[in-house]
C-alpha cells in the first residue's frame, strides 16, 4: 500500500497507545545518545524541522458537488493550497507537476481536475501510468472508493484477464497502466484503442522521478509515440505528473514528455516536527584497522554498529525506534547486536528488539507491526521493505544507517517517526563513503533547496532509434513526427533506413517487417541476465548485461528484496546466472580495468589552463577480480580473480583536463599527479549522486597523468550506459557546483591520507592505488579557479536547464 497520500487532515491520529509512557523530548534524548559517546562528538548537525499547519484553500468553483461530497466522505474538507494549485492549472490546459514532499496529497491535485473532467464529460477518458503495478492496484482503490457515478476506473496490465480487456477498451474512462504496458500492449494495439483516445483529456504520471536514465529516456519517446496517436485524432490531452521533490522539476517533466511544463513546488500540507541529526562514527585508531588489505589505511567504525548501538540506547530509554538498514543482512547484525547489548545491562531486556523484512508473510509483518505500536516491542531494525510498503507511523524515533540515496528515500523513512503534536528524533548514521559524509557534514545539502535532479536522455542514439521503430511501426513515420521525436530522430531514421528497418516513401517512412520491433524498456544493452536459483529453478530477477559482470559474477553475493544469494556460476552464452541461498557475513565488490578514447566533442568550455568537455567516448571495460569482505568490520577477507570478457561501451562522458604548468604552480609534483587525478575522480564520483539520481553503477570513471586524446592530465566520468544516460551531462552543465562539493568532501574529511569516507572507492579497479589526498585538493582547487561559479553560488544552483541542443561536432 502506498503510505497514505490523501489529505494528511483526514487521518487524525489516534492518542498513545496503551501503556505508553511520554517519551523524552527528542533533543534531551539526543543529548543524552551523544554524551555516551566518549571523546569526539558524533553529531555533526542538529536540525529542528519544526511543525508546520496545513494551508487549505477553497475547491476550485468548477468543483463538481458530487467529487466535493465524495472527498468529504474520506475526510478531505478541503484541499491544501498547493494542491488547489496545480488542480487549477491543469483543469485550464497547462500541463503541470507536482512536486511535493512524502504524503503531501499529491494524488489529490490529478484527481481533483482529471474526476471532475470525467463528471462533466460523459465521453471524456483519462490515463494513469504508475511505475507498479501494486502502486496502480492502490489508486484504483483510492478512485473507486470515491463512488462516482460513470467513472468505470480499471486496472490494465500483464494481469488483465483477457475476457475483461475488451470490456476495459471499449467502457473503462479512468485506465491505469504502467509505461510497459503502455509501450508493449495498447500503443501496438491503437486501432483498438481509438475510442479513448480520441477522446483522452488526461494523462497522470505518478512518481514520475523513477522515470531516469535509459529507462527514463525510453519512457519519455513511448509517452511522444502515446501523444502522436492522440494528435492523429486531433487530441491533446493534459499531462499532469508527480514527483518526489527535486532539483528542477519542471526541466525533468520537460524532458519527459517533451512539453512545456509548469512545476508546483511549495508543500502546504501540515506536518509534525522533528529534531533530525547527522551522524558521524568515530574514525578508528588506525593501528587497530585489520590489515589483510594495506591499502586500506584508515577506516570509520561502521554505520551498522553505530546503529545497533544507537538502536540499543534508545530501546533502553523506553522509546519506540525503527531502524532503517539496507540489507536484510544488515537489518539482521543490528537487531542482534542491539539484543545482546541490552541484554548484557538487563537480561531479557533484549527481547524487545526485533529485525523486519521483506519476505515476511503478511500476518507475520502484521504482528510485528502491532507490537511496535502497542509497545511490547521497543525496537525493530528495517530493511527498507517498510519504506513503501507498510502502514507504520507514529514512532519515537528513527534511525536510518547510511544515506538511503534520495530525499525523498531519506524523508519517507524519517516521516515514521512523530505523532500529532509530538515531537520525533530522526538520526541518519553515515557510511564510510564519500557522499554520506558529504551530506553529514553540509547539511543544506539535505535541509535546504534540493539539488538532485531526475535525469533523462531522449536524445541517445540507442534509445532513439529503437523507439522510432517501434513508432514506424504502428504508423510510418512524417517529417512531422521527427520533431516530436527530438533532436537527433533524423539521423536515427536514417541509418534504421541503411540497416534495412524502415523503407522511405514519398509519404514517409515504413516499418519493413511482419513483426513488431523487440525493444525493452529497461536498456538496448543486450538481454539483460537472468538470475536463477540453481536448486529450484526459480527466476529471482534479472539484471541488465551491463552491470551483470560486476553484479552477478562467479562467487558475487547477490542481494535479491533483501534476501542475500551466492552466485554459482554466470552463463554469458545464455545470459543466466545460477545462485543459491546463503547468508555468508561478507560482502564482495568486484575490480575491473578500463581504457578509454575519445570520439567527439558536443560542447566544451575553454578555462585557459583548464578545458571542461562534453562529448561521445568509446570505453573497453573488464572486470578481473573481486574482494571479499566482512560485512560487520569492512575488513578485507581476500581478493579472487575472475575470467571475464571485456566489454565495449559507446558512451557519453565529461571530462576535464588541467595543464600540468598550472600543477606545478599549485605544488603538485609531477609524480604526485596520477595519485591526485585518480582521488579526485573517486571522489567525484562519488558526490555525483548529489547532482543527479544515480548510483555508482551508473557511472565510471578513468583518470591519467596523460591521456593521448587530450594530451594533458585529464579526468574522464562516463555513464555507464549505450548512448549515455544523462548523468555526465548533469555533471557537465552543474560542473562548478559539483566539483566544489567533490573538493569539500576530500579537504573536510579527518583522515590523514585518505579513507573511503573520502577518496577510496569500493569498485577502483587498481585497489586504491596510487591516491594523493592533500593533492587531489590542489587539483581541484585548479580547476575551481578557472571555472565559472554556479549561477546563484548555491551548491546545486543548475547552471543550464535542457541543454539538449547542444551540436554535436568531431573532435578537432
Ligand atoms: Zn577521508
Ligand atoms: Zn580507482
């Protein structure tokens, strides 16, 4: 169930539960939480994010009486300003989205114009698309509990039977779907899908962030192939979106649906306050760093104990906390040392801590969840199957270990935590990792404007040109229709007409084929690999052919909702690999080795000194070892090699050079410089994930002294994609602000020469070797000096919106 999205007023929350005594006051438990802690303080930053009322607004006049009755019946009096808002400029034909914080009643603002559309034409139909099909399942519940009369909401997905299809084709008004089968079912199918939309007045896009990358880019030319079918009706339905908060919404909702599109940003709904602190685990001694692996020189005591110590503290002060984990591994090791810990102070006190997880059968989760809530249990340490999946709220306090990789991650899992008119504790425990502590340590990064944005590129070769297929295919294609398709859709026409897919007539372009072209959603990067449980024969998932050498090699731990898997062998011919269950207490991280040539530039800037560039690349890639390691310490246990092909890559990347006359000048000496480029590429690679909604499996990187394409020290950070994905040019356009967050995370860290907090990363291919910390500053400093500062000074301010014209010329 998606945790409630209606309006927040309807839902009044109950008193305490039985027998629960008041909680401390959240900053006197913090106070007492750190003073434990001996030596350094932990807490980095202290946020009070104080309670805000509602602002409601009146119903928009055109505001059918009978929607008005409906919403009264769920409680909803009256809709909140921002929902009032955006409902208005979608009734009046903008397309708009909506991009407020967790349980702000986004779903309102879609209803409200897209019902009151369909009350007041009985011929009008609208579209919802949901990235779930559980997600679609919830609002078609939420509208049909509506009552209307002549709605006719219904689900059509992968599980329609087919004896209701036609019923929903021909009666349904309000059809909910998912960009797949949107993509695979009813575009290929128009003919029969022509008396809706004709008729279409909406299309809801709900979580409409999820939509980045390749699958991002994909989804927005099925939405252009969706709005072509429509205009050959004459229609011109209304797109209407919700986001998750975000750095330039409106840009992303552009981008898209290829529309202009106005962004309503500003959360009127009331929510409760809570006292939120960043925490940072201790570095250890560095003699008392286990030392199988002497590169790793310096490390932080792990987010895991820190939680379970946190998680222990609290259960002892009688307060009711929920651990966020990651893995259900570590969900695991943080309950267990949790018990021991109590019960080592009180025996039996243990007893009241609990692990969670997906996998749990629903009575099993249910009760759980009651004695939480009725205080029997004190704590419960999370994966993150909580986050969307369950109706649990209301608690004293909230630990989340490790950044969950987005806000609106990080806020969906601090909102469990305060009741009405209580104030809750929220604490987010960093990793060693460069991004988390990044964010520990700037915190209006976090508290402030956001700054990551979805990121999407419909303007990729290999997304572009199977989507035009697939559009030839279900009529041919007009000169018309490559505008609508965007930059870059001639030249796809074009070579598809070379290799002998599409045949041009004076009328346009036609598909040549019987069948219709075979296009997957989720990536043109060959078959993705199925991963297989060898005793069973059960298909757990699939990963995509790009990262299943890193993902699912020989000896990988493969963690599968939560669930953790050891791959027995990858079958690249049949593109499987066979696991098994098991739980071991290491984790492996697999090394690879990569070169990289330049093939042209899009856009570059010229710093003196320093250049700044955009352009296409060709990257060889191959992973040859993995390491395994202890998940509780981070200790190395051993590296094994691994016998895998290399992999070619046609992709996207930024780069920078800097002259080495400029280094020197800055006191880096020329044997320093390897070490210094390759600190600074990990570590921007790691804060990359501040800019743009990507994790480290979307992008790589590749740094040297000398590069012969540039012929200078040059640092290169490439998408991990066919085509690209977005994320290099996300990094190119906001480079200033990227960079200079990348050079505060290296120069603030306490480490001595350099720990995975800072200029480590767990997937370098060279085991960490060689890495300059104080160098890899200077260079960075550089390379600031000459760069224009972001437009507003802001750490995220985005320097240029779509940028999606950029020409594309040869290298010089
Ligand atoms: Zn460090
Ligand atoms: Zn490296």
């Amino acid at each position: 169930m998606k945790v409630q999205d209606v309006n927040p007023a309807a839902t009044a929350s109950a008193g305490p539960g039985p027998g629960r005594r008041q909680p401390a006051a959240p900053g006197e438990l913090l106070g007492r939480l750190r003073a434990r802690h001996h030596g350094t303080d932990p807490v980095t930053h202290v946020e009070r994010v104080p309670a805000r009322p509602g602002e409601p607004a009146p119903w928009p006049r055109w505001t059918p009486e009978p929607l008005r009755a409906a919403f009264a019946g769920r409680g909803v009096a009256a809709p909140w300003r921002h929902q009032a808002e955006a409902a208005e400029l979608a009734y009046a034909g903008n397309h708009v989205v909506v991009a407020t914080g967790t349980a702000s009643g986004k779903s309102l603002a879609y209803q409200l114009p897209a019902l009151a559309t369909l009350l007041a034409d009985p011929r009008a139909t609208v579209l919802y698309l949901a990235p779930t099909k559980a997600l679609a399942a919830d609002q078609l519940r939420a509208v049909a509990d509506l009552g209307l009369d002549g709605v006719r909401p219904a689900t059509y997905d992968g599980d329609t039977p087919r004896a209701e299809r036609e019923w929903i084709r021909r009666h349904a008004r309000f059809v909910l779907t998912n960009p797949d089968m949107l993509h695979h079912g009813i575009l290929p199918g128009h003919a029969q899908w022509s008396g809706f939309l004709r008729r279409l007045a909406y299309v809801v896009i709900d979580e409409c962030h999820t939509y980045r990358g390749v699958f991002g880019s994909h989804v927005a030319h099925v939405l252009r192939r969706l709005r072509r079918q429509c205009a050959r009706f004459r229609g011109t339905p209304v797109f209407v979106l919700a986001s998750a908060t975000s750095g330039d919404p409106a840009t992303a909702a552009g981008r898209l649906t290829g529309l202009p599109v106005v962004a309503v940003t500003e959360d009127t709904s009331p929510r409760g306050g809570v006292t939120f602190a960043l925490w940072e685990p201790p570095l250890l001694p560095a003699a008392a760093t286990p030392a199988p692996d002497a590169d790793l020189l310096q490390v932080r005591r792990s987010a895991l104990r820190e939680t379970a110590d946190l998680l222990a503290d609290t259960v002892a002060e009688g307060v009711r906390t929920l651990a966020f984990v990651r893995s259900r591994r570590g969900a695991e090791v943080v309950a267990a040392n949790a018990r021991r810990a109590l019960d080592e102070a009180v025996p039996g006190l243990g007893d009241r801590v609990a692990a969670y997880r997906a996998g749990y059968l629903r009575e099993e989760r249910r009760e759980l969840e009651r004695a939480l809530l009725h205080g029997e249990l004190l704590g419960l340490a999370s994966t993150n199957a909580l986050e969307l999946g369950v109706d649990l709220v209301g608690l004293d306090a909230v630990l989340i270990c490790g950044w969950p990789g987005t806000r609106a991650s990080l806020w969906q899992q601090a909102g469990r935590a305060g009741r009405s008119g209580d104030e809750a504790l929220a604490v987010l425990v960093a990793r060693d990792d460069p991004l988390d502590t990044y964010l520990v340590h700037h915190p209006e990064a976090l508290f402030g404007r956001p700054v990551e944005a979805t990121v999407l590129d419909p303007a990729n070769p290999y997304v572009l040109a199977p989507q035009l297929a697939c559009a030839a295919a279900e009529a041919p294609l007009t000169p018309a229709d490559l505008e609508l398709f965007g930059d870059g859709a001639k030249e796809a026409v074009d070579s598809l007409v070379t290799a002998g897919a599409l045949r041009q007539r004076p009328t346009g372009w036609y598909w040549r084929h019987r069948e219709r072209p075979e296009v997957d959603l989720r990536g043109s990067d060959g078959a993705p690999v199925c991963v297989v449980e060898a005793s069973t024969g059960r298909l757990l998932g699939t990963v995509d052919a790009g990262s299943s050498h890193v993902l699912v090699h020989p000896g990988a731990v493969y963690l599968h909702q939560g669930v953790s898997y050891v791959v027995d062998a990858l079958d690249l011919a049949d593109g499987c690999a066979l696991v098994h269950a098991e739980e071991p207490d290491w984790s492996t991280h697999a090394r690879d080795v990569t070169s990289l040539s330049v093939v042209s530039v899009r856009s570059y800037l010229d710093a003196g000194p320093v250049g700044l560039f955009l352009g296409e690349v060709d990257v060889t890639n191959q992973v040859v070892s993995y390491q395994r390691r202890r998940i509780a310490s981070g200790e190395v246990i051993d590296t094994r090699p691994l016998d895998l092909p290399a992999r070619e890559l046609r992709t996207v990347a930024v780069w920078f050079t800097v002259s080495p006359r400029s280094l020197a000048l800055a006191g880096v000496e020329a044997a320093d410089i390897p070490g210094a480029l390759h600190a600074a590429e990990h570590a921007a690679i790691g804060l990359l994930p501040l800019m743009a909604t990507c994790d480290r499996w979307d992008i790589g990187g590749l740094s040297t002294a000398v590069h012969p394409d540039t012929e200078a020290p040059t640092v290169f950070v490439y998408d991990g994609h066919p085509g690209g994905a977005g994320f290099a040019e996300r990094a190119y356009r906001t480079a200033a602000a990227w960079l200079r967050a990348t050079r505060d995370a290296i120069a603030e860290c306490g480490c001595e020469a350099g720990c995975p907090s800072c200029v480590q990363s767990p997937k370098c291919g060279n085991g960490n070797n060689p890495l300059s910390k104080p160098d890899a500053v200077r260079v960075l400093d550089v390379v600031l000096g000459h760069l224009p500062a972001p437009a507003d000074g802001s750490v995220g301010g985005p320097t240029g919106g779509s940028g999606a014209s950029v020409p594309r010329q040869p290298m010089p």
